[in-house]
C-alpha cells in the first residue's frame, strides 16, 4: 500500500443500493452488495484517509475507522450527502441510487386485486449531479454501471454532472459489476484520458481509483 498518501484527506464514499417503499412489506431497489463501495472507502482509510461512508441497506461491515451513515432511500442518501460534502476534498460516489421512487407510498400493504397493477413512479434527486454543480475544487469520482454502449454512456455522465473522472463498469461481464468479489472497470478522466484495467479485487480496484484521484488532485 501507499502507506498514507492521502493523509490530510477528508473522503466521503457512497455505497450500496437505495431501497424504494412501494408499501410496508414491499420495495424497488437493485442487486448491489456495498463490496465497491466499501472497497474504496477502506483502501481510503488504509492511506490515512478521513473516510465517512454513506451506505444504502447491505450485509457486509464496514471498514473499521470510517463514520458509517446508514440511510434507506435515494431522498435520504441525497439529504445526508448535501448536508456533509462541504468537509470534503474527494467524493466518491459508489452507491447504485435508484432513479425512480414510487409517487406515493401506501399506508398499508397492497392487496391483490386485478390481473395488473400500476405503479407510478416520479424521479428522485440525481445526487452526482447536484454535487457536480457545488463541488468547487472538490474532486468528484462517479461510477457508470452499463449494460450497453459503455464508453459513450459513461463519458456523457462524466460530463453532464460535472465529474473528475468516471469509473465504467460493464455489469455484464464475468467477474465484473454487482455482488461479486472482483470487477473490471475503465477509468475515464475529464480529459479525456482513460485506463482500461484487467480483472481485479474490488480492492485492487478501489486503490487504482485513489492512485488516480491523487494524480488529478496534484496536478
Ligand atoms: O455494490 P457492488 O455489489 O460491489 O456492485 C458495484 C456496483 C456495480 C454497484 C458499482 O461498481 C457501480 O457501478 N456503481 C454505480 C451504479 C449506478 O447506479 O450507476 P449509474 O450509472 O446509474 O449512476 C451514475 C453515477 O451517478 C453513480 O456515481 C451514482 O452513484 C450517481 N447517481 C445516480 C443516480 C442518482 N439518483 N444519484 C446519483 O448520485
């Protein structure tokens, strides 16, 4: 490891799916464990970081050391990382955030009734997106989970909220994406640059992402 290059840095890592109520016993939500996330944000404290970890519902630890805030929702992720990024030199964003949630939830379980039902869904706050407006000299990593066009989606994120860099992951592949112990991840940065990387440890992963940030951040 970098013994502690990134001592004196204040890193906030989102983890972790959001869970979306649809009723008391049902929710919207997606396949990721927290591993990427958490990754990042022990290689972080492993280098001397100061790492506070917000994370969506998962059943792993967290690295000892990080402040852990534990949120449900895409709205409450939003509410914590908005009110905490203004201590922050780094953000990255791990978490798989819904982009929808139900428009409004029900007070009880739903019964079945009918062959169909329609649930209505409106959009939830794009928190990358917000932060790519605010973050000043704050450096902002996002991730890109694609299915398709992996490239060409990843850098129009990179671009449209204003990130440093993307990390594209093509969740399709072997060895890649939710769940899994390991991914294979491209870094994309603002100017264009990019770093295909081999199959790797999430934490393997995560260190590259940090190598990378601290390049960008001096220079
Ligand atoms: O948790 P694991 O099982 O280890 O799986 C890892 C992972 C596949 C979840 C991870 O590697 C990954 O790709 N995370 C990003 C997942 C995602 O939702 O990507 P996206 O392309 O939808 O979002 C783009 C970026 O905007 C992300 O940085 C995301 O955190 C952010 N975002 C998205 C929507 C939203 N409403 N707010 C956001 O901040």
């Amino acid at each position: 490891n970098k013994s502690n290059d990134y001592e004196g840095l204040k890193v906030l890592v989102t983890a972790g799916p959001t869970r979306e109520p649809i009723d008391p016993v049902r929710y919207i939500s997606n396949h990721s464990s927290g591993k990427m996330g958490y990754a990042v944000a022990k290689a972080a404290l492993e280098r001397g970081a100061c790492v506070k970890l917000v994370t969506g519902p998962v059943n792993i630890a967290p690295p000892p050391g990080a402040e852990v805030v534990c949120v449900t929702t895409a709205v409450e992720m939003h509410n914590e990382v908005m009110k905490s990024y203004g201590d922050f030199d780094i953000i990255v964003m791990v978490a798989a955030v819904a982009d929808y949630r139900c428009a409004s939830v029900a007070e009880r379980k739903i019964k079945k009734s009918g062959e169909k039902l329609t649930l209505e869904l409106v959009k939830n706050p794009d928190i990358a997106a917000e932060l790519g407006k605010v973050k000043g000299s704050r450096i902002l990593v996002g991730f890109s989970a694609e299915t398709d066009n992996l490239l060409e989606n990843a850098a129009l994120k990179l671009a449209s909220k204003n990130m440093d860099m993307i990390v594209a992951n093509d969740v399709t592949m072997e060895g890649a994406g939710f769940g899994v112990d390991t991914n294979i991840v491209k870094l994309i940065k603002r100017d264009g640059s990019r770093i295909d990387l081999p199959v790797m440890s999430k934490e393997g992963v995560a260190h590259r992402i940090l190598d990378e940030v601290l390049s960008i951040k001096n220079g």
